[in-house]
C-alpha cells in the first residue's frame, strides 16, 4: 500500500513544501559535504549492536513485584513503541511477561526435552535437535498480554510504552504443533491439550485441540535467530492472534486431555469478570480483540513547532488480518483512512501512516482499526459491550483484560503530548 | 504457501513416521516432565541478548585485509547462512564490506547532515531530526555484495556463509529519496545522482536518476531499530536490488549531476571484465540478478544418519520477486518444486523448504530459482552467456561479479556435506 509518486508530489505541494519544517537551504553547491568522521569507532564486530549514540530499553511495567495480582515475583518489562519503526520488534526490546521469577531459567538445549503424552497412542519425547529436522514454517506474528493496557495501570500512564508496551511482533520459526499431534496420534477423546512450562512455577496453559491443530507453532527462533530467553529459549508455543498467556515459553510438556485444566493461571489471572455476566466469570476469552495506537506523536513526545508531521502507529488483531485503519486529530469529529504498510499480515502487527500539518493549536489524536469482524471502539462503545458505565473503567482496581478502546492522545499549544483516555 | 495439514499428514506417513528420525517413545504417560529447570539465568534485561548456549557469530572473508581488490583495507564479515532461519537476518549478524577502514564511523546523530545539491532549484540541507518528520515506507529487502560468491573464494569455501556470506535481508525503514529530490527540485539536465559516505575514503556511487526517484530509501532504521553502525548510522542509501556497493552507508551527501562520476570503486572494483567484451569493460551492472543456494544441509553440516530431513535455503532476485524455486537431489536429474515461505516479497530473501528422505547414499543437492525474467543458470549455462569455456572460472584469478551459478551440495556416505562446484 505504499502510496505513488504521485500522491507524495501532490502531498508535498499541498503542505506549501513541508510548512514549519527547518530545513536549511543553501545559496549554491558547494560541494563541500557537512560533515566529515573524524574518528572511527569500534572494530567490526562477530555480532553487532546498537549505535552508543542510541539506548533503546525495555521498561518494568508498573505492577508491584511482590503483589502482580496472583503470581509470586511475576517481572513484566515493556516494548518502547514510542520509539518502534516498521513492523518487526527487535528481539532485544520484545516485551516480557513471566510469572514466578523475575529472570528465565537457564536452559541446556542439548539436555532439553518435549514431551508429548497423555491421549495419544505413541508418547513421544523430543530433543531440539529432533525437532529441527522437522518440517518448519516461519510466520510474522504479534503476541499480547490479554492485560496489555489494562485501565489499573493506563490511567497513570505516560507513554505508549505504558500504556500498550505489552505487545511485539516477530517472525516466528518452528515446527507446526499438528506435525507433532499428528506423529503421536491423537485419540478419541482427546479435546484439548495443556502446555507446561520449565520454568519454577510449572506455568501451564490448558488450550482447546481444535487451535492446536490448526495454527499453533512450536518456536525454536524468532527473527533469524534462536528464541531469546526472555521468550521461551529454546523451545516456546506460538498461538497466533490469542492471550499471551497461552503462548507458553520454556515449553517441555503438552499433555492431550479431555477438558481444559484450570491451572493456576488461567483461573486466577485471565477469567474476565464483567458485571454484564452476573457474578459469573467468562473463563477463556482466547482471541484478542481489534487494537490501534499512535506511536508518534504519543505520550511524552514534544512536537517541536507547527508544520508537517507523520503521524504513525500499529493496528493489530487476533482475529484476522487488518482490513483498514483510520486517524482523527479533530477530537473524533472527523476520520480519514491511514495508509497501510504493505504486507498486511494476519494476526500481525500492521504499521500505518498518515500525513498530517499541525496548525499549532490542541488536538486530539485517535487511531481505530477495522478487522474482519468489526471496528474497534470507543471507551463508551465499549462500556456498552460490557454493559457498564463508562466510569467503571475510570474507578475498578480489577485488573481489566481485553481492553481495546481507541486511545486519544492530546496534544497541547506547547507541542506535549498527553495520555487523554482518562 | 504454508502446506495444508492434509499434506503434512500424508507426508509424514509416506516417510514412515520420519524413518530414521530417533524420536524416544515411552511406553506410557507418566505425567512426569523430562527436564526440570534448576536454576535462573540473568535478569530481564532492558535491551537482551542471545541465550550463553548461543554463539551466532559472522566470520571474516577471505579477503587479503592488505590486498583486497583495490581499496584500502577493506573489511568484510560474511553472515552465518549455515544457522539462517526464515528471512529477516538479525541485524547483529548483517554482513559488512567496507572499504578503506575496518571500522564504521563513529557518528553523532545530533551533528550529522545531509547534503542534497549539485543540479536542483533549492539546494537543502537536512538533519536526522527533520527527515525522521518526513513521509516514510518501511520494505523488507535483500542487500548482496556484487561479489558474492566469486571463483576466487569460493573455489577454497566450505561453508555457505564463505560461499554466499555477503547477502543478508532486512525491514529498512525511511524516507523515499523522492520525497527529498523532489523537494530539492530537480534541474532538467540532472540525469545521475553521486551518493558519498562520510567513512573515511569517502565511498562514492553514481546512480542513474530514474533509479533514484523509484524506491531508493534514505533509510534511518533497520529491523525495527536505528541503522546498525556496521550498515551505516545514522542514514544510508537503500537501492533496492541492486549491487550493494550503490547502498552507501554513513551517506552525507548526494548531488544531482549529468553524468556518471566515475568514482574510485565504480572504476576499479565494479566494472565487470568479460571475454565476451572484447577487452572492453562493462562499467555498469547494476541489478543482482537470481540466485538461490542450499543453507540446510551445507558444507560443514553432518547429517547424522539416514532418514528425513528438511532441506531448505534462500532465493532472491534484483530484478522481481522469486517465481519458483526448484531442488534437485540426484545431481540435477530431476528437479521438483520446494515451498516458498510467506509473504514471497520483492527484491527479498525468499525461503524456500523441500522434504527429503535420505538413503544413506552419496546425493548431490542443488537448487535454482525462476524470477520474473528468467532462471539461474548452471555453471556451464553461465559459461556460455559469459563466452568463456567453464573452465575460465575454475581458473581465473579476477575477483568475478554477478557470479550466480547454481551451487551444488555433495553429500557423503558419512553425512558430511562439502562444496560441489568447482
């Protein structure tokens, strides 16, 4: 969807050649170059990094280590979206979310094992050399804590590292878990598998056999690479479009069984509890709702004067591939399509892009995504989804899942950029 | 192109339930996990790295340091294709030929500018700031030294990352050259642009301008991060498909001129010399054209005993994208298609994946790629194009360009693998 030439010489001329942008001209060529290096810096090396000029980091997220709503010593550590570009995160900046302990385990590859056991005729045990001989895919997919953004922690929030840093996009490489059912056999009654962890809190995530069969990965890289231990190393599930939660890293187990399990995650951290449900609880809430966010202008940005700017942000979706997004910097009043950058993938984070000539006045920027099923909506369409008033998500102290309203960042006289859900 | 899961199934059948494969069986569901984890890494960090089990590393060329073809000590580290997964190279691991120094620059953001002049209405000057609010597209392509894989060092390679090192594939992120030329106005007797590094040998490159005005980047980031200083930060040009020796790193200035510069690397490194040429030399040949190597199992791979295996590797073109891309397993007597990883992009590494039962005998492995133009030929098809006796290459002393024969993988009784084509 990258936009033709033409479009961007009309777009350049209508903004009366980049209006309010400081760009220095000179009275003649010279020939002589602004700069020269005048040093050089380190030696090539056998595996690079970032610039010294650059720090990108990851950030602890705001919940209490101690008390994060259910685990022991769960660490969560936020993406800087505010500084993401493109559509791959950087495996070094992936978000992290790990109940239990605040470091992973340190796992031997060579002594690694996947066992595959329970409902099937061949129990079989894997070790990672085994799996890599098998057939592989590799597929560009976003993973989301069902919590990301949840209203607890987003009215404090700053930034959109705070606000939405629970979600990365990475390609994904490993062998599809059907290969591996298929292999051991399923029987009859097998109608849900539950996937264990290595880490010290045996993390386990019970997930219906029909998902497993059709989309799921067992991941031994992500981008290029083996799967960072932050993400799983070496072996991690890959359940595209749904909770985090079910994405279990440190893999060593799935059992085939005929319910779902009701581990200790799954039923104290993700039922949703919803007063439009009458006291009970929405056990499994599996696919992640439509989901868009500015990434630039946002929170703790400063625009340095009026003019041209390109706003731009992610859209994603457990649901199916993006189909379009749109941006508004009039408060809602009016909405206009965003560029889409091409590929367009499912369950994938989607880059957008929209030119836009700020007059030096406030505004309020929005961003909503459309997917195959629908639209994402507004604080207010959403409290009528959930059949609450809208203050509900201003005053819980639950911790709310699946939270998806537009998000408005509201950019004031002096170029700062704040949080204006709340 | 992912597989259907009735094709998986089927294919796991017909190979006996991976004959050969040692996967363990236990005779029954014991519920107990193979591997506890003992103790904890590191911390979550704030910008990670790679698991302690992990040592992903490039390696340096061949390459005389003191005599590498002309420049002045030149540096070239290669990418570990032999370890290569999916299609994004980590940027960690991107390959690096640089001339003159062995060492990127070492660039301070907040001091660096480019220069645009030369034949335009508005000479301009930008800073990293000012074009980072400009118009950007994000594209997923290759980069390929034109040497790639020449006689004169593949004839002593063991590995894929010696034969086909110099190519690796990245989300480039930035400003269309367009947007800037444009804004620059363009003279009418501009007919080239010249692109120079601030690097200490002020590499340069004459590139004609209707390439210019097509997707040619100014590209400030990579894989979702700021441009690695080994590929040019601050800003480099990104000249999608073409020699890499045009993508000019550390790039500061650019100027609109009327005819080729013949700069020191276009003359003494790039030209191509063929007998076909009559003793003339081509000087310009600007677009890679197909190629596709085996990455899995390579020279210096060791099968470890009969049985399936998936072979797989990447193919790319700078001309279009991979139409097709074939593998032969008995030394080229027949071929059949392998699977081509999704999204099959333009001007990308393309992965290609091909199920193979080894029986234990000698094979020779070998795959060739179809773009929209035409097929990769063999080394005696090329010989011909080129007018040579396919012997010129087994003996030529000259470092070869565009050198892009199918490469042939011998297989040994033992399961080792060694470099068939020479």
């Amino acid at each position: 969807m990258q936009p033709g030439k033409t479009g961007r010489r009309r777009f350049l001329k209508e903004s009366a050649a980049l209006a309010g942008l400081t760009v220095g001209t000179i009275g003649s060529a010279s020939g002589q170059a602004p700069q020269k290096a005048e040093s050089d810096g380190e030696d090539f090396r056998a595996y690079g990094s970032h610039s010294r000029f650059e720090n990108p980091r990851r950030k602890p997220s705001g919940m209490d280590p101690e008390h994060p709503g259910g685990g022991t010593g769960s660490g969560a550590s936020l993406t800087p979206l505010q500084d993401s570009i493109g559509i791959i995160t950087p495996s070094s900046l992936h978000f992290v979310v790990s109940r239990f302990r605040n470091a992973p385990p340190d796992l031997d590859p060579q002594e690694h094992r996947l066992l595959i056991h329970g409902l099937v005729d061949r129990p079989l045990i894997f070790t990672l050399a085994e799996l890599k001989r098998l057939p592989s895919v590799s597929r560009i997919h976003f993973l989301e804590c069902a919590g990301n953004g949840s209203p607890v922690e987003r009215r404090n929030a700053k930034t959109v590292q705070e606000t939405h840093g629970w979600t990365s996009c990475s390609e994904w490489t490993g062998v599809p878990l059907s290969v591996l059912l298929t292999e051991a056999g399923l029987q009859k009654a097998a109608s849900w598998i539950v996937a264990e962890s290595a880490d010290a809190g045996k993390h386990a995530k019970s997930i219906p056999l029909e998902k497993a069969m059709d989309d799921v990965l067992v991941a031994y890289a992500q981008n290029g690479e083996a799967v960072r231990p932050e993400q799983g190393y070496p072996l991690r599930l890959v359940v595209p479009g749904w909770e985090g939660v079910n994405n279990v890293k440190w893999l060593r187990r799935i059992k085939l069984v005929d319910q779902p399990y009701m581990t200790h995650s799954e039923t104290t951290q993700y039922p949703s509890i919803r007063p439009i449900l009458e006291g009970k609880a929405l056990w499994f809430n599996f696919e992640m709702e439509p989901k868009s966010v500015i990434t630039f202008p946002s929170g703790g940005h400063r625009l340095p004067g009026r003019g041209f700017y390109e706003i731009t942000g992610l859209a994603w979706s457990g649901r199916s591939a993006i189909r379009s997004v749109e941006v508004s910097v009039d408060g809602g009043k009016t909405w206009k399509h965003a560029e889409l950058q091409a590929p367009v993938l499912r369950m994938a984070h989607t880059r957008f892009r929209f030119a836009w000539n700020w007059d030096g006045e406030e505004a309020v920027l929005q961003s909503r995504c459309t997917d195959e099923k629908g639209v994402q909506p507004t604080l207010t369409a959403l409290a009528k989804i959930w059949g609450v008033n809208p203050d509900y998500f201003n005053t819980t102290l639950n911790r709310i899942n699946h939270f998806n309203p537009i998000q408005p960042w509201n950019v004031t006289r002096d170029g700062s950029v704040l949080n204006g859900l709340f």
